[in-house]
C-alpha cells in the first residue's frame, strides 16, 4: 500500500464528519457575479485606488523617483501658494474656462438643432461632424498648427485674401490661447450628438400641441425645446467643466505652454512638474488641489441644478398625470 493511499484512507472517516457546504442558488449567483467583474475589481484597486493613495501619500513628501520618498509634512501645500507658475496655470485653465465652456455649449446645441433637421442626407452629415472626434488627437493638433501658421497657414492666407492680416497665433502671447479655442472648435460634434439625443426624447405630441396654440418656433424653442433639454445641457456641462480643467495635449503639442506661458495650462504645469522636473511629491500635492477644485465647482453644479433643471417626469407627477 502506498503512503498517499494510507493517508486517504485515515482521513476518510474524518472528511465524512464535517458537515457538507451548501450554497444557495443565490449565493452562487452572487459569488459568479463577483468573479465576472473580477478583472475590473483588479484594475479598480491596482490602477485608480492604488495610484490615488499613493498619491495623496507622496503629497507629503519629497521624491524624485530614482531616491526614497522623504517625508516634509505640508511643505509641498506651502510652497505652491508661493509659486508664481502656480498661479499663472490657474489664470490660464480659468481664462480658458471662461472663454470654451460657454462656446462649446452654445455651438454645440446650434449644431445638435441642425442636425436634427428632417432633410435627405442628414445621416451623413452627422457622420461628418463626428468624424474629427475618432481622429487621433496628435494629428489633429499637427494639422491645425499647419493651417494657423502665421507665415504659410491656410487661416491667415484666406484672411489675406481679403485684405485682413492675420495674427500671429501660437507664437503670439495674446493670440496663441485663442488659437487654442480655434483649434477646440473642431471636435464640437461630439457634444453636438449628445444634444442631439436629447432632441429626440422630447415627445412630438408638446411641438403638435404648442403649434395649434398658435407658438412660433421661438416660443417651441424656449418653453419646450429648451426646458426639457435642461438634463443634457446640465450632463454636457458637468463634464465638459471637469474638462476644461483637464486641458493637456493640445498645449503640450502646439505650443509648449508658450509663448511666454501665456498657455500654461494647470495639467501642463503638472506634467512639467512631475516628469521634467522630477518632482513627484510636488507634483502629487497639485494634483490634489487640482482635485479639490473640480470638486467644488462639480459640487457647485449639482447644487444649483434644483433651480434651472427639469425632468419631464417630474413635471408629470406635479401635474398629476398618469
């Protein structure tokens, strides 16, 4: 008899003791649920949680990756506030807030009203003015920075044409942040979808019923168009304010941060900070005011939708509509 026979055999009587585990269908549904969104649980922990307590941590300290973090307290917090550079990528990701965020949501809803005109060929215009948003986003900048080159570029040719001159752009302090909403205009399709989607749950019957009042398309537009498109110009606006913050390729690309840092964005400044300067604890410690930011004016949005957002849903049950 061998030894692993042996073994079995005094374990037998042991193994017939314990009670058996029973599971209930439930249970078993809930433990494959669990291992189906395992890998994302995995990428959860490992590459958003796990970075974002790193960190937070590094915020602390001083570390330039090659040596051990050294702990500094809030040494980091107390030099920015005394960082010029500091403040001018604020200056410059406000500016650019104020100037994009509203145009984007202007043109954006003006292109969605377009588009979503009943006429022949309207899918392939819609395809059209999706199509920069799938493009890579390098190629885009190179191009744009070929057609607002001041000595050769298509933009200041055409202006010369009629007898404009054209500025000097992104080699120009006061002109390159423009050249960059120039530049953003581009991809105002992606938004433009997304309002598009909009228009079409609006019920037809309110248009019908508006017009045999005797509404005109302006009054349509701002009693129901408008209205009861409060929920995506309240989504697009979240998200496009949190990008706004975000602003990254197009400067680093185009212009560097120059002329002057006149295009300084904060996430460029971030980026110089961390991966040129190699000031990871610094950098970290931006990073979570950039956070801190967002947060509030986030927090700000959804605070104040109460008072200009309207669900249709909502407005049924008021009315006491089935």
């Amino acid at each position: 008899m061998s030894l692993s026979t042996a073994f079995r055999g005094a374990l037998g009587p042991l193994s017939r003791m314990k009670p058996r585990l029973r599971i209930s269908q439930t249970q078993q549904e809930e433990i494959e649920g669990y291992l189906w969104i395992s890998p994302w649980l995995f990428g959860l922990l490992t590459l958003t949680l796990g970075p974002l307590v790193a960190s937070f941590l590094l915020s602390f300290t001083q570390y330039d990756i090659v040596n051990k973090p050294i702990w500094v307290g809030l040494n980091n917090y107390r030099l920015i506030f005394k960082d010029q550079d500091f403040y001018q990528s604020l200056k410059v990701t406000f500016t650019w807030a104020l100037m994009s965020l509203p145009l984007h949501l202007v043109l954006n809803l003006a292109f969605a009203l377009l588009l979503n005109l009943k006429i022949r060929g309207m899918y392939f215009f819609r395809t059209l003015f999706y199509i920069p948003n799938v493009l890579p986003g390098v190629a885009t900048v190179m191009l744009w920075m070929w057609l607002l080159n001041p000595s050769f570029g298509l933009i200041n040719y055409l202006l010369s044409s009629i007898g404009i001159q054209g500025p000097m752009w992104f080699a120009s302090p006061r002109w390159a942040l423009p050249g960059l909403l120039v530049m953003s205009l581009w991809g105002v399709g992606g938004g433009a979808i997304i309002y598009l989607a909009g228009l079409q749950n609006i019920p037809p019957h309110l248009y019908e019923a508006a017009e045999i009042d005797g509404a005109g398309t302006w009054h349509r537009f701002w009693h129901i168009t408008l209205p009861l498109l409060t929920p995506t110009i309240f989504f697009t606006l979240v998200m496009g304010m949190i990008g706004v913050f975000q602003v990254f390729l197009t400067a680093f690309v185009a212009t560097a941060g120059g002329p002057l840092k006149a295009t300084l964005f904060y996430m460029l400044y971030l980026y110089t900070t961390a991966f040129q300067s190699f000031k990871m604890g610094y950098a970290s410690a931006l990073a979570w005011i950039l956070a801190l930011i967002i947060f509030f004016f986030t927090i700000l949005v959804f605070r104040s939708s109460s008072l200009w957002v309207h669900y249709e849903a909502e407005r049924t049950r008021k009315r006491g509509e089935p």
